[in-house]
C-alpha cells in the first residue's frame, strides 16, 4: 500500500494560567499563529496535583481553546516549540504564569505534545514526543492508563465530545 497524506486534525490547547492578563496575552499570540479559536471551554479548578504551585501559584486553572484551523498531525511537534516560546515570553521573573498544552484530536483520540519522555510515548521531532491520552470508543472519551489525574477524572469528556462534532462537522464541509 502507498503512503497518503494524513486526514487534518482539530488542533486544540489546553491552557493552564493563574494570571487572567497573561492568559488573554497567550489567547492572542495563539490566534496570531495558529488563526482564530473556534471554541472556548469553560474554566476548571485544577487541583488534583500541586505540582505547578510553587511556579505559577495555588490559585491555578484550567481551559482548553480549540482551533478554527485544521492542521496536519506532523505539525503538533512545532506547534509545541512555539507554545513554549510563547510561555517563555510571558513568564514573570522566569516563572510562568501560562502553560500551553498543545494536542490534536482526530476521529479516535486525543493526542498531547510532550518535551517529556516516557515508554509509551511516539517520538515526533525536536524532542517533541506524541501522548495519545484519550481513546474515542462507542460515544465516549477513555482515558489511558498513563494519562494526567485531571484527564482520568472525567471532567474534561464533555467539552472534548464537543470538539469533537465541530470537528465532524468540518470533516464533512471538507469532503463535500
């Protein structure tokens, strides 16, 4: 069989902040970059870990933006350089104060960008690796194994069910 080129993929952020004025600086270097967000989640508590407290506070949040854009799946290593370019920017005294957690969803998972290795994880380019943390099965999100706390709890199934139709949807416009 002869290799093809990628279905594109919803590219989606996962933002961590404890600053309101730095994550709407980080919203607008985003759509500089990468065009308009599509969709906003609500903001969520993130409490399940105090592991960023001691660089970015113990008043932290959590939201993901989903991207207008389509992108092909090779990007998600670049699109990861570029967020840490951007915390890079906005960080006070070298301490951030927004983290971007770029991923991508296709029909059947969701995908993070990782500087971290680990066994499981698909390296990508620039010390980037693929984390496939979330399986789609049967009309809903399954979390993997090795996946962050606030993944497995389930808080986040909803908003990804509903990346996922916008996502549908403009798979079909494309394919009209």
């Amino acid at each position: 069989m002869e290799p093809v080129e990628p279905t594109p993929v919803k590219f989606f952020c996962g933002v961590l902040y404890s600053d309101a004025e730095k994550l709407q600086q980080a919203f607008v270097l985003m759509q500089q970059k990468y065009g308009p967000v599509e969709w906003t989640s609500p903001a969520f508590a993130f409490d399940m870990t105090d592991y960023y407290d001691p660089e970015m506070g113990d008043s932290i949040q959590r939201l993901f933006y989903s991207f207008e854009n389509l992108v092909n799946p090779k990007a998600l290593a670049q699109i990861k350089i570029d967020c840490n370019e951007i915390e890079g920017l906005l960080a006070v005294d070298g301490l951030r104060k927004v983290n971007l957690d770029p991923g991508y969803m296709d029909y059947d998972k969701v995908v993070l960008a990782s500087a971290k290795y680990a066994g499981h994880k698909i390296y990508l380019d620039f010390g980037i690796y693929a984390d496939t943390t979330m399986m789609y099965r049967k009309g809903n999100y399954y979390p993997s194994e090795w996946c962050f706390p606030d993944y497995k709890s389930g808080d986040y199934k909803e908003l990804f069910l509903h990346i996922r139709a916008q996502y549908k949807g403009q798979l079909r416009k494309l394919n009209k």
